[in-house]
C-alpha cells in the first residue's frame, strides 16, 4: 500500500541524489548571491522591495483575518479579529503609498527588537554563568544590544539603507551557504567516484 505522506528520509539516505543535482545548489546559490550583490549596489532599491514585500504579506494577512472574522461572526472577539485584520490591511497598504515612511517604521521596529533581545540575550548569559559558554551568550546580546542602538540613534539616515542592508545581507548569506553547499556536493561525487 502507497501512503501518501512518505516518513522522512536522512540525509545519508538521500545523499547520493543530492549528490547528482549539486548544480542545482550551485545555480541558486549565484543567484541569490547575484541579488544580494545587486541589493548592495542599490540599498535604496532593496529597501523599497523589502517593504513592498512585507506589505504584500500584512495585506494578505488582514485579509485573511477579515474573512477569518466573518466566519466566526458569533464569538465575543469578532470585533477584535475584524479591527486586526483591518489594521494589518491598512497598514499593508500604507507601505505601498508611503514607501519611506513604512521603511521608518520597520527600522524602528528592528531597533527595538534588537535592544530588548540584546537584553534579554544578555540576561539569560548572566543567568547561566555556572555553564561553559555563558560569556558567549552574554557577548551574543551585547552585540546585538550595540546593533539595535546603532540603527536607533542612526535614524532617520539610516531609514533608507537598513532594510535593504539586511536584504542584501540574507540574500548574500544564503547564496554563499548554498553556493558552499553544492560544491561541496559536488567534491564529496568526485571523491566518491
């Protein structure tokens, strides 16, 4: 009997098919690291893009939520699942007719984000200071405590290169983890020959 859903394989199991579409890590990986190369010559067109990305999925989602909210018309919160999808909507939309203010908000936003996980990061390092790598912990969320204040107090000129920075930088990232993936297929196919 066939079932429709096939467990999980490891990776020693799919190893040598991996092996054989190596090239497909390889081009996606020049891909993504020719985005992320293209998004660091133009950090104002990554920003632009990044926010009418995250508009795209805050307007979907407040759609999603409005209709959500329509079909459980007779819960006490359909009032507050109405109004959030509403908000998300709004504010999906917004990012499309205000590009640079979304693109405000956002980095504010990832700047408070980072100081309270810098903080937090550097609480729970103190916190397990009778572990081996508490320091590391504690260093980890200084650093991005230092992040989160730099792009705070950089604002409002940093405003127009920080999305598309963080863009370029996952773009780039992932293109050279991939890019290091595939040959790296490819060298253990060679080997394996």
């Amino acid at each position: 009997m066939v079932h429709a859903i096939e467990r999980s394989r490891s990776l020693g199991s799919t190893l040598p098919e991996l092996r054989a579409k190596c090239w497909l890590f390889i081009m996606l990986g020049i891909a993504l690291l020719s985005l992320g190369f293209l998004g660091f010559a133009n950090l104002f067109a990554a920003t632009v893009l990044s926010v009418f990305y995250i508009g795209v999925l805050m307007s979907v989602a407040g759609i999603a939520q409005v209709v959500h909210a329509f079909n459980i018309q007779g819960w006490r919160s359909f009032a507050f699942w109405l109004l959030s999808g509403f908000a998300y909507a709004i504010a999906g939309i917004a990012a499309f007719h205000n590009p640079l203010l979304a693109a405000s908000a956002y980095t504010l936003v990832l700047a408070i984000t980072l100081i309270a996980a810098g903080i937090l990061r550097f609480w729970v390092g103190l916190q397990s200071r009778r572990h081996l790598a508490w320091g590391w912990v504690a260093f980890s969320g200084v650093v991005t405590l230092l992040a989160g204040l730099v792009i705070l107090f950089g604002r409002p000129l940093n405003t127009l290169a920080t999305p598309g920075a963080i863009l370029a930088i996952d773009l780039t990232m992932q293109g050279a983890t991939l890019l290091a993936f595939g040959f790296g297929l490819k060298s253990s196919a060679l080997s394996w020959m």
